[in-house]
C-alpha cells in the first residue's frame, strides 16, 4: 500500500491523480490534498477521499470549510499549509500537481522528509532546478517524472545508461495555434487560445503550450530531470501527440514510448514505479486507426518562447526563474484580458533582457527574483 499526498487536488492533474487512486484502492491510500479556491470541488473530494489532513489555499476558505467537514480532518491554509501537505504526515509520496512556482517550497520539505517526488509542477524545476536536484541527492530521495513527455523519456531510459544517450526528442504538438502564422496571432482570444486540439488541461498550460514555452519549460526540466546539457536536447512537432518523446543512442537506435494522450498513463506509471499495473478503462492505441504521423521541426522564429527557454537555461543562474516568473505572470494577464497573446512573449523578452544573472542563488535570491519580475512584468505590460 503507498500512501500519497497531493498537492493540487482541484487541478487538472489532480483529479486525474485521484481518479487513479480510486481506481486500485488495494494499492494506493490518499493521506493529505492542497486545493487552492475551488473549495466547493475540494469539499466533494474530502467527503469522497476522506484525506487525514487538508489544506486551503486563504484563510476566508478555511474559515467557511471549518464546520463543514469531518471532525477527523486536520484542516490548514495558506503557504505553512501546502508545506504541512508535502511533508509533516505519513505519506511515502508526493504528487506535487499544484500550479507555479509556489510548488518550489513544499517540494523541498518533502524531499527533506525523505519523501518520493512525483512531479507534475514543471515551474519547481524550471525555476530552481539546481537546488531541487542537489536536495535531492543529498537526501536520496527519488524524483519521478508526470509531465508525459519526460515519464516517456523515463521509460525509453529504463536499462539503459546516461552516458549512452546521444539525444533526447521531446515531441511538441503545437498547441492550439499551430496552424496559423505568426501574422495571424495578432488578435486571437483567450478562448481560442484555451481550445487545444489534442490534451485537455489547466488554463495556465494550455496557453503555455499556445505559445510553445510549455515545450521550452519542459526542455529545462529535461535538463535537471536527466542531467543532461542542452546541446542534447531537440524538440519535434508531432501534431498527433502519440509519441510522447523518445530517446536517441549512440548507435543510431530510437526508443519511443507511444500511447494514446492519456494523463492518467504517466501519473499511475510515477505512482507503481518500477511496476506497472492495469489502467482501468484505458483507451488502446489503435495504430491502422491514426494511419499517418506527422513530424516537423519547429521555427525559433514562430515559436519565440521555445528560444527565449532554450537561451535562458544555457545561460543558467537567475536566467529560468526570471523566464518562469515572468511567463506565469503574463500568462495570468493575458487570461485576465489585459494583454494580448503576442504580449507574452514580449513581457518575457524584455524581463529577460533587464536582468543581470546571478550565477549559483540562493532560495531566497530565487524568491526575491520572482517577485521582482512579477512586479517588473505588471509595471511595464499594464498601462
Ligand atoms: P490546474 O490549473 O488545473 O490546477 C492547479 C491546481 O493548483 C489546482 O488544484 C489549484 O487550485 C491549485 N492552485 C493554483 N494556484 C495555487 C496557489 N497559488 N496556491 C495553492 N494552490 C494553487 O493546473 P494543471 O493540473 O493543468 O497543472 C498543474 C501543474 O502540472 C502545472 O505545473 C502544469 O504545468 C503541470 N502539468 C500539467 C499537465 C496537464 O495535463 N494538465 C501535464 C503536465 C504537466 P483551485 O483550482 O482549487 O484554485
Ligand atoms: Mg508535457
């Protein structure tokens, strides 16, 4: 039996990690959910789940859930909250599926706490990868990939030693966009930009794979996930998205994990890990019914985040975490409506181009970092 905490319950990944450990209660049992505002979901799920401790996002929630739930449920709120989830119970895993850079904290308590990490939260990695991963070594505490690409990544690897890999492949299906030229973005939606032809995901992620910096913050999570330099990392557009990702050797030989776009595949794979057990209800891959797959290479100059990401993780230090901020914050304005699609990349572009790295932060530089671009960010976008 391996007990779990989740963080993001609410979340896309989230319901789809509750969904799996309803699916094999003989296997998995849930010890502690984080949900962020949307309490009337988080209330179903604690009357459904019955988690032992429980964590809201504000104090105004915490105050209206408090007579609402059982009286064995430890109720907690806020950042302290999040970090209590991740590591103060007696979980053996992680699932951090929470959305930002305030992922970061809560995983380094619970690698402190020896905790497993399976990680959905790429802005953890892209924001602070070199701290995570030392953490991680430190305490021998193993980090398991979710987001599909790098679990397809992680699977290929299985066997087979680091040293022999030539490259990594991670395949990008172009987003809600990817039909359109780069002079048709000018007026697009957010609604356009939400409707994603392929995955069904959060908000925040399916803009981010509008504008390709999903793929450039999944290079960097590649990067610190594998231990890998970027010289060794390519991108391919699969519109597709069959092929998750593959792992090219040194002999020339390719290995790919293949499956239909299914979440739930890598989550319950990060969950049983070296096992494998049945997925209930699993759609099969169908090859004679997809026919053809398409592969191209992608532009740097119809993708500009895909380059910004690439650019900054080379140039290491502060350069992700200005990247990662800045991306989040722009994200939140464009779904707010007050800049347009393109207007993310140029927030990006110019946090970029104002910052002066720091070569090895520390968290706190990094906290400082992030807060500095977020105001940066609105000062400058927001007239
Ligand atoms: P969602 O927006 O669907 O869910 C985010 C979760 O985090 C919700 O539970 C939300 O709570 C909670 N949350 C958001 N902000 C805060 C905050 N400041 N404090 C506390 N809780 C908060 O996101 P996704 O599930 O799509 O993505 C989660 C992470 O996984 C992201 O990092 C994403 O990049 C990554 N990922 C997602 C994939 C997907 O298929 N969706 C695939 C691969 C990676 P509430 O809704 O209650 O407000
Ligand atoms: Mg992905």
């Amino acid at each position: 039996m391996k007990k779990i905490s989740l963080l993001g319950a609410t979340g896309s990944i989230g319901t789809q990690t509750l969904e799996v450990i309803n699916s094999h209660p003989d296997k998995f049992s849930l010890e502690a959910i984080s949900i962020g505002r949307n309490i009337e979901l988080g209330l179903k799920q604690i009357n459904e789940y019955k988690p032992r401790l429980v964590s809201v996002q504000f104090r105004e929630d915490y105050d209206k859930l408090l007579n609402k739930i059982p009286d064995n449920v430890k109720l907690v709120y806020g950042e302290v909250g999040l970090e209590e989830v991740a590591a103060n119970n007696d979980a053996d895993i992680l699932v951090n599926a929470v959305l930002g850079s305030v992922g970061l904290k809560p995983t380094l308590s619970a690698i402190k706490a020896g905790k497993t990490i399976a990680i959905a939260n790429k802005e953890t990695l892209v924001t602070a990868g070199h701290i995570v991963t030392a953490e991680a070594n430190k305490y021998n505490v193993e980090v398991l990939p979710v987001d599909s690409e790098h679990s397809a990544i992680f699977q290929c690897l299985q066997g087979e030693s680091i040293q022999e890999v030539e490259k990594l492949i991670l395949t990008a299906s172009g987003g809600s966009f990817r039909n359109l030229e780069r002079s048709q973005l000018e007026n697009v939606t957010v609604e356009d930009a939400l409707n994603h032809p392929n995955w069904s995901m959060g908000a925040k992620i399916t803009i981010d794979s509008a504008t390709m910096m999903n793929k450039g913050l999944e290079v960097i999570e590649a990067h610190w996930l594998f231990n890998l330099p970027y010289e060794k990392i390519e991108v391919l557009l699969h519109q597709e998205s069959i092929i998750h990702s593959m792992v090219e050797f040194i002999d020339g030989s390719v290995i790919a994990q293949l499956g239909t776009p299914d979440m739930k595949v890598p989550i319950q794979y990060a969950l049983t890990y070296p096992n494998r057990i049945e997925l209930k209800e699993k759609k099969r891959l169908k090859l004679w019914e997809v026919g053809k797959l398409h592969f191209s290479k992608p532009s740097f100059e119809r993708y500009r985040c895909l380059s910004f990401a690439f650019e900054a993780g080379k140039s290491g230090g502060t350069m992700p975490t200005v990247l990662n901020a800045a991306n989040e914050e722009a994200v939140s304005l464009f779904l707010n409506g007050a800049i347009s699609f393109l207007g993310i990349e140029e927030a990006i572009e110019r946090a970029l181009n104002e910052h002066k790295i720091v070569k090895l932060p520390t968290l706190e530089q990094i906290d400082e970092i992030d807060k500095q671009t977020r105001d940066f960010v609105k000062k400058i976008m927001v007239k």
